[in-house]
C-alpha cells in the first residue's frame, strides 16, 4: 500500500461549501482555498478534464481537476470508488451550476481495496446491510442521517431532563441478582470472584437506592440486555431512558412523557405531526388516557377487568388462540388479552392506565383498587414506548411480591424476579413518594424516521450466526 499522510488539513465541510456558495454565479471563480476530505464516490474521466463526487459526514460537493492544474492529474482520474482522498483548491462553480473544488493538490486518504461497485448501489438486502453496516452507510442515502438523529435525540434528552433538574448517574451493568424488570437475562461468571453475574435488563433496582440516599431527580441513559428472541422490535441489547423523580406519582410522568416525546418531534422533525407506515400520528399534547380495563371492553365488545371470573378469561384468551397457563390470575389473563386483542391496534398515541397487580411487582397499589397498581405505559403507532407507575415503597408489600416472582421462577418461570435483599434493606431505610419511567430510545427514533425494523436504528444490530 501506498505511503499515505499521518493527517490532513481540513478548513470545510461540503454542506458549509454548499451553503456558503450556493448564491455564487454560474462559472465564477473565486480565490478562497480550502481543504475538504471525504470517500470518492462518482469519478468522470473526460479527457483533460475530471469530475469526482467528494462524500464527507455533512453532504457532497464536487471536485473539478484540470490537466493542466491539478497534481497527478492521471492518478485522480484512476481514483477508484470508495476511495478517501483530500483535496485542496479554490471554490469555484461550475457553468452548470455545481458549486466544486477547482483540485490543485490531492492526496490519497485511504484506499478502498473492496470494490463499492454497482453491486453496492442501493444494497437492499437485510442481512448484507447490517453485517456490513460500514458499507450500507455509504450506499444507502438516509442510513447515516437516521443515526445522526438518533445522536441528536440523546443529546436531546439530556438537555431537556438536565432543565428539570435531573442528575445524570451511572448504575452497574453486572448484576448479581437479575431485577428491574420481567425478562430472561444473560448470565455471564466472574473468575476473580468465582460467581455468577447478570447482564442488567433494567437499572431500576440501582436507580431508587439513589433516591433512597438522597438524590431528588436521577436518569440514566444506557444499555439494556435481555435474552430474547430477534424481531422487527425487539433487539436482545438496546437502550433505554430511566428516570426517578421524588414526591411524585404517576400523573407527573404523563405530562413529562408527552412533553418529552412531542418536544423531540417538533424539534427534529420540525413538527408533531409525523406519518408512521403511510399513516398520520399526530403526537400534540394532551394524548388520550384510557385504563387497560377500558381499553380491553372496547377491542373486544365484552366487559373485562381484573374481577372479571378467572373462567371467563381463560376462556376468551383461549379463543383468541393464545396459550393459557393454568398458574394464572386474572391480572395476568387481563395482561395477555390486552396484548393479543387490543395493543396491536392502537394507534394512538394512548396512555394505557392501571395495570394488574399480579404483572406489576415494582408498582405501588392503585389507591382506587388493590388488584391494580398505578402503572401506565405509552403505547404509539401500535407499539409500546416505554413504562412508568408511582413506585412501590413499602418494604413489606416489596418483599412479598418478591418472594411471589421467587415461587414464579422457581416453578420455571425464567422472567421472574429473584429476592433481591439488597434492594429490601434500602427500601427499609425510607424511600418516599416517587414516580419511575422507562421510555426506549430505539423506539423513538423508529418513531421520528418512520422505520419498521429496530435493526435500522441500531448501528451493529444483533444478527443470527452468519454460517
């Protein structure tokens, strides 16, 4: 391989030059030199003339070289497609109306030794894209501005929670007891300690011991792992938002979510009204709220709740094709028929209110109704957004829901909870009043670049062996 430089002097980017120059006359030329970098994407050989399509992280902008100006003139014209260069001339536009770079001298970057041929262009195939997800960035238009978003929306977030007086913190990722959340986790052993430890699949458990100890307002940004199946929405690692906020309850986090979710919206998107899979979803606050209860009469046409005869569920979610545990209540049955008969087809946007209980373990009791807890989730375009309820803060109801997961999980439920005593003793310090809420980023930025498939937002997405 060619020697190639330590570094090159870059002074603009193509979208400055685009729009710096855009009002510049057709054919005017200019003595302002710059260095622009970036992949070669289209070479056009003509004679004593050459035309190149310069790529950077902002846009375009094209380089024109001359015979008679440009150093290596015959080398520029061999560059391959894919190739990285750095150029450095006068702006110029061309009779044609490109604004270009008039190439003086030019330098070899990094040689593209795999081809980005036709065979790149516009590569649609899935597994293709996402195993070379280097190569999809540059051949599909729109990879890279969807995780640009994506950035932008972290980003986002913070500034918006640190406004409300929010404290970004850091909670382990190696759990020794799998909690936080209802889901099969990853187990990984520690040599040194000679014991087992967990992915975490939620950083809840860590997040309340800090407001336990005296922080009002916490959130993390972070990855979460749980060991399930691959699906258009579901990627064993994926990142989630988790916040805690004291002297709340739930009521406050339907304000903060449609605050949040709108305001993401309106200013990456420029507006809240989106379309999602062809459809209008208008995300302007208030959103509708709804309790699952309600939700479930009106899919269904029958009236169902939790005090519904646990027959007469078993019964309806059987006839819906689905499987039916004998060990279930009537909170889980209500769960189960909610999702096969109703979630689907909620478009929303909808705050599902008052879950049951018995699928509930972390969320306070509902003050209307001890079957129920005060738990919603945001449900937009057909698909969960996240999770939230008033927290559950007495020690002794906390340890008695544990050791019910614990009986769950040993008859071989892998998704239950284990007793976690770590987490007990804190809650017998005091924890006071305060509301949780999970919200998925990967799902909001489905949401705002209308994807269908989380692998399109995901740099390296999870992929089945490649055999």
């Amino acid at each position: 391989m060619a020697d190639v430089p330590y570094r090159f002097e870059r002074t603009a980017e193509a979208a400055q030059l685009q729009e710096r120059y855009a009002s510049l006359a057709d054919g005017a030329e200019t003595t302002d030199v710059v260095g622009v970098a970036g992949r070669v994407m289209l070479v056009r050989p003509q004679g004593k003339l050459a035309f190149a399509t310069l790529v950077d992280a902002s846009g375009s902008v094209q380089l024109f070289a001359l015979g008679a100006v440009t150093d290596d003139f015959e080398g520029f014209s061999k560059l391959s497609l894919g190739d990285w260069v750095g150029a450095t001339g006068p702006v110029v536009k061309t009779r044609k109306g490109e604004v270009s770079v008039q190439v003086r001298q030019w330098e070899l970057l990094a040689e593209a030794r795999r081809s980005f041929g036709d065979k790149w262009k516009g590569v649609t195939d899935t597994e293709t894209r996402f195993r070379q997800r280097e190569v999809d960035l540059w051949a599909n238009e729109g990879a890279r501005s969807v995780l640009a978003l994506r950035s932008r929306l972290v980003s986002l977030l913070r500034r918006r929670l640190e406004e409300r007086g929010f404290v970004e913190v850091e909670t382990p990722v190696l759990h020794p007891i799998p909690g936080g959340a209802l889901a099969k986790p990853f187990v990984t052993h520690h040599n040194a300690l000679d014991t087992d430890l967990y992915l975490r699949i939620a950083p809840e458990l860590y997040l309340k011991r800090l407001v336990v100890g005296g922080f009002d307002r916490v959130f993390e940004i972070g990855r979460v792992f749980r060991n399930e199946g691959l699906s258009p929405r579901h990627n064993p690692e994926f990142t989630m938002l988790e916040l805690y906020q004291a002297y709340a309850d739930y009521t406050d986090l339907l304000v903060l979510v449609e605050e949040l979710v709108s305001g993401a919206a309106r200013e990456l998107c420029g507006t809240t009204s989106l379309t999602y899979g062809g459809r209008p979803l208008e995300l302007e606050p208030p959103w509708r709220r709804a309790t699952m209860a309600e939700l479930v009469t009106e899919a269904t046409g029958e009236a169902a709740d939790v005090h519904t005869p646990v027959e007469e569920l078993r019964r309806r979610l059987a006839a819906t094709g689905a499987k039916v545990e004998t060990q279930w209540g009537a909170g889980k049955l209500l769960l189960e028929l909610y999702e096969k008969t109703t979630e689907p087809d909620l478009w929303g946007p909808v705050f599902v209110m008052d879950f049951p209980a018995e699928v509930s373990p972390l969320a306070r009791r509902h003050r209307g109704d001890p079957d129920l807890v005060e738990r919603f989730e945001p449900i937009v375009a057909g698909r969960e957004l996240g999770n939230a309820f008033s927290e559950l803060v007495d020690p002794d109801d906390q340890r008695r829901r544990f050791e019910a997961q614990a009986a769950a999980r040993a008859a071989g439920d892998e998704e239950a909870m284990a007793v976690d005593e770590d987490y007990l003793r804190a809650l017998e310090y005091g924890l006071p009043p305060t509301a949780g809420l999970g919200l998925g980023i990967d799902r909001m930025v489905m949401l705002l670049t209308d994807m269908a498939n989380i692998r399109e937002v995901i740099a390296f997405p999870t992929l089945r062996p490649d055999r």
